[in-house]
C-alpha cells in the first residue's frame, strides 16, 4: 500500500499483509535501494520481501529497527540471512544480542496469548549499531533515529526525509489518534514517555507512520501533539 511516491507499507498483522503476529513494516525507496522499518515477527520475510518488491521493483537493501520487541525485530535474521544489512541503536542491540524474555516481555506476552507458548527469540547482532539521536545515511536515504522511550526503554522513532516536513515513523511510540502504547512490563514507563514524547514536537512531521493502526498521509504532528498533551495531564493517557 503506498503512503506517497516513496513510501509503502508491506507488512502488517492487522491488515493481513503478512504474519497475523507482525507490526506495520513499511518500505522507504531510497536513492540507492530499498529500506525497511522495522522486520515483523520473522514468520512471514518472504511475503515482506516479495511485497517490497512488487511496490518498488527491487529487494530491499537494508532494514532500520525502532525497537526490539519481536513483533519488530524478529525478522532481522532472516533478513540478514537474504543478504539485506540490519541497523540498530547500541540500545537496541544489546537487547537483540542478549536481552532476557522479562527485558524483551516475551514472559508477559505469551502469558497474554499474543504469542504461542513454545515461541522463542532468536538473538543476533545487527550488522549496523549506531548511537542514539544519530542521522544516518542508509542506502542514500537520511535517517534520523530519535531516542523516544517509555514503550521501550531502546524505543526510537525514525524520521525520514525533508527535515521541514519529514515523515515519522513513530514505531510503538503512539498511534494515529494521538494515543500512547505503556506496557506492563519492564522497561514500559511512564515517566520515561514523560521525559522523551515531548522531543518529537520539534519537527513538523508530516506523514505519521505507526507499529500499529493505520497510517496517517498528512498533519501527523497533530497526533503528536494530542499525545504529548495527554502527558500534562493529571490522568493516565490512554
């Protein structure tokens, strides 16, 4: 599904375009080839892959993670086995390469039935760590991954493109209505998002590309907005 002449979603869970388990995967045509944000589950990387390639004509290339959850992360080794180079913050990495099932919520999630009981996170170490709050050049493309936890104590939010209207992908960050994603679980919290959401109002992001939900096309810093006055609030956000 194209979301502009660059941008495609080609993965996702709740549209059926992949792994019913998989997070929103889009694909970014970049000057030099195809980028991935985030990689799904790792159930579905062919169908990613193929949908890629329909959309743009080509394999991607690489593959750039907002975090290290499995319904985002769990694709890289696949990926990476097809030839496509995986990119991560140094916090994300070290959750990839090594964290446990409480750091990473697997124990929390299967116990909530959002995976089966016998599923298991294959650690790796992605081919590309970078710092957090770092712009980065990956296949041409300008990347800039801003460090935004409290979903995730590793969460960054990737911003793409023309710096006065760049498009966001927000991961699990927030969703197009403006609402947060806080997890019971380690490494969730709410003062984080306290201390970090407010970040993304500094850019007048126009597309806004979550993990989950739909995408918006335009004014996604609206969404961003709603969110960060959710936070000043005396009540828990949604």
């Amino acid at each position: 599904m194209h979301i502009g002449p660059d941008i495609a979603l080609v993965g996702s869970g709740e549209m059926r375009l992949s792994d019913p388990m998989d997070c929103n995967v889009y694909a970014v045509d970049c000057p030099d080839g195809v980028v991935l944000i985030d990689t799904g589950v790792g159930e579905a990387t062919e169908q990613i892959i193929a949908n890629a390639e329909d959309v743009f004509g080509s394999t991607p290339t690489d593959a750039v993670l907002t975090h290290a959850h499995a319904d985002h992360a769990q694709g890289a080794p696949a990926l990476q086995a097809a030839g496509v180079r995986v990119w991560a913050t140094e916090a994300t990495a070290a959750l990839t390469e090594a964290g446990t099932t409480e750091e990473l919520g697997l124990d929390r999630a299967k116990r909530s039935g959002i995976y089966p009981a016998d599923y298991s996170y294959a650690h790796f170490r992605p081919d590309r760590v970078v710092e957090a709050d770092t712009t980065v050049g990956v296949a041409g493309g300008r990347f800039q991954l801003l460090a935004v936890r409290g979903h995730a104590r590793d969460h960054s939010c990737i911003l793409y493109g023309d710096p006065a209207a760049p498009a966001g992908f927000v991961g699990d960050a927030l969703r197009a209505d403006g609402s947060i994603i806080l997890l019971n679980m380690p490494g969730s919290s709410l003062a984080a998002y306290r201390e970090d959401l407010g970040r993304l109002g500094a850019y007048p992001i126009d597309r806004l590309l979550p993990g989950h939900g739909h995408p918006l096309f335009a004014e996604g810093e609206g969404a961003v907005t709603r969110a960060i006055e959710g936070l000043r609030s005396v009540d828990v956000p949604v």
